[in-house]
C-alpha cells in the first residue's frame, strides 16, 4: 500500500505507510480505535460512535487509550509535597480530554502529534505517532511537569487485543510478575501474588500465562511485569503473526497485563457492565499498579517527574512471522 493520509471517518485520521494503517479518533482522547500491521488488525474494535467514559476503566472500553496521570484515578497521598488537586477520574484525565494535534509528513513518514494538559495537577503529555514507510509505528512520548517540587507520573497506554484459543503473549524471560486484582478463581497460596513469568497457579491448575486462554474461563485477572526499565520487547501472537512491541528511551518499567478470559471487563457500569468477548489487556507503564494509594505504598513503583525536566519514551510496534 502506498503511503498515504486518509480521512477515516468523520472525526477520525488515518495515517498510512506500507502495509501499515493507524486510525485516530482525537474527540474521543486521541483513542487510537484501529492498528493494521502486517496484514491484521490487532486492537479489539471500537465503535466509532461511542467513546471513553469516565464511569467505566479502560478495560471496558476498546482500542489503545492513553491513561494519565493515573489510570485508576484517585487523589495523591497527603505527604505528597506542594500537590493538593482535585482526584483524577477513572482512567485519567487524558483519555476524557480531546487534546491538540498537528498533522504533517516528513521523511521519516506520516505524523499525528497529540498533546494533553493536566488539570488537577499541571503536566504535559505529548504522543508523537509516525507511521513510517516500512509500515513500523512509533508512538514517541514526552512527559513534562511546571510544579515546584516533584511530581508523580503513572501514565499507561492501555491497549486491547482480542483474546482467542490462538493468542500467545511473550515478555521478557523470567521477568517478576505480581497479581494486583483476581476474579473467578482464586491463586493456591497468597505468596503466589508475586511469581516469575509465566507461571501461575490458579483454582489449583497450573497455568502458563503466555498463552492466556488456558486460565479457568471465568477468570478475570490483572497482573504487572516488572521490566527493570531500559529496552524491553513484549510479543502478542495471533497465529502465524506476531505483534512486537519494544519500549525504549528513559525507560519504561512495567507493563500491566489484564487477562479477561470472562469477557466481564471489571471496572465497566451501566450497559457496559455486560459480558462481551474475552480479551487481553497490555498496559506499558511507568508505574504500578494504576493507582496513587498503591504505586505510592505498598508497591513503591512510581515514576517521578522532575520540575521542567522532560522525560522521553517510546513504543515501536512490528509484525513479525
């Protein structure tokens, strides 16, 4: 497919490069609500007519959401210094806010930049997306603060995937996993909250968790992997095709990985509370778990942004066989 801009739908831009396609709806918080690469759409689809809602978590939702500044809401801890703002709503302030963008073409491919403001603490996201014309997608973030002390940053981009007897998901060899909520079943000892990828021991069966549909089918689970920062590649196989997705820069130090094999999508009200397909949930991370109370207690996995120092990462997404 020749590289090209395309208007997707009303309200939507799609971003075109080899055989790589990327659909942006900005009205709905800069949702990325398809990815084409390699052949396959891999985001579990959204319904172009419905957007986030903040009574719901993104796990109810649909497609790739940015979460920030937390993505479980909630207000910081009291003896966080010189922050006393309003508590953030479900699933972050991004996803609810319709940010500014700038589209163009360079040579390095077709750019949508997407940037966000906080307002219950005063942050800046911005998400540079390149489909470039080899049909790879980069997604280049920076985070940047104007407080006076330091301030603590959870952001996650909360990503869907359909979840199917085929679907296999890789992380680094060995990484630490540890279980922050679980339904449906239950583990066979609590010291089994934190374990080494990627076995689990749930309702008394042995599971391998890269390939998530062999969890006890009322499960709903959400887990964090720690990836020590750095340079890290999670995989998630459909078939014969895999999606790689390598973050990179300052660091991204966790990916939550929400496995809900129920197709309950907790966190969801109302009509979205109904059961739906099952799904696998990725949420690279410079936190865990989405929550301030926990990031900032008992987990102690927290990223903070120094004043006026901006902090940089990337995601690079590849099809590979």
């Amino acid at each position: 497919m020749a590289a090209g801009v395309a208007a997707a739908a009303p309200g939507s831009i799609a971003l075109e490069g080899g055989d790589a396609r990327v659909e942006v709806v900005p009205a709905h918080g800069g949702r990325v609500r398809a990815m084409r690469i390699g052949g396959r759409d891999w985001l579990l689809p959204a319904d172009p007519r419905v957007g986030p809602d903040a009574r719901s978590a993104p796990i109810a939702g649909a497609g790739w959401d940015e979460c920030a500044p937390s993505a479980r809401g909630g207000a910081l801890p009291e003896w966080v210094k010189g922050h006393t703002g309003q508590p953030a709503p479900l699933g972050g302030e991004t996803r609810l806010q319709r940010p500014s963008i700038d589209l163009r073409t360079t040579d390095e491919g077709h750019v949508l930049r997407c940037e966000w403001q906080g307002s219950s603490l005063p942050w800046r996201l911005t998400r540079t997306l390149i489909v470039r014309r080899d049909g790879v997608v980069e997604a280049r973030y920076e985070a940047l603060s104007s407080a006076a002390q330091r301030l603590p940053f959870l952001w996650s981009a909360h990503l869907l995937f359909p979840l199917t007897k085929e679907t296999r998901l890789r992380l680094p060899d060995a990484c630490r996993l540890r279980v922050s909520a679980l339904g449906g079943t239950e583990l066979s000892a609590p010291t089994e909250l934190m374990t080494q990828w990627p076995r689990l021991t749930l309702g008394k069966k042995a599971c391998d968790l890269s390939a998530p549909w062999s969890v006890p089918r009322a499960t709903y689970l959400r887990s964090w992997a720690d990836l020590s920062g750095g340079r890290a590649t999670v995989q998630v196989q459909q078939g014969e095709l895999s999606l790689g997705i390598t973050m990179d820069g300052d660091g991204v130090p966790y990916c939550g990985v929400a496995i809900d094999r129920a197709g309950l999508r907790q966190g969801a009200t109302g009509a979205f509370a109904r059961r739906a397909a099952p799904a696998l949930a990725l949420a690279p991370s410079l936190g865990a778990p989405d929550r301030y109370a926990e990031a900032l207690g008992e987990w102690q996995s927290v990223t903070w942004l120094a004043p006026h120092e901006p902090r940089r990462w990337s995601l690079t997404f590849r099809a590979m066989r």
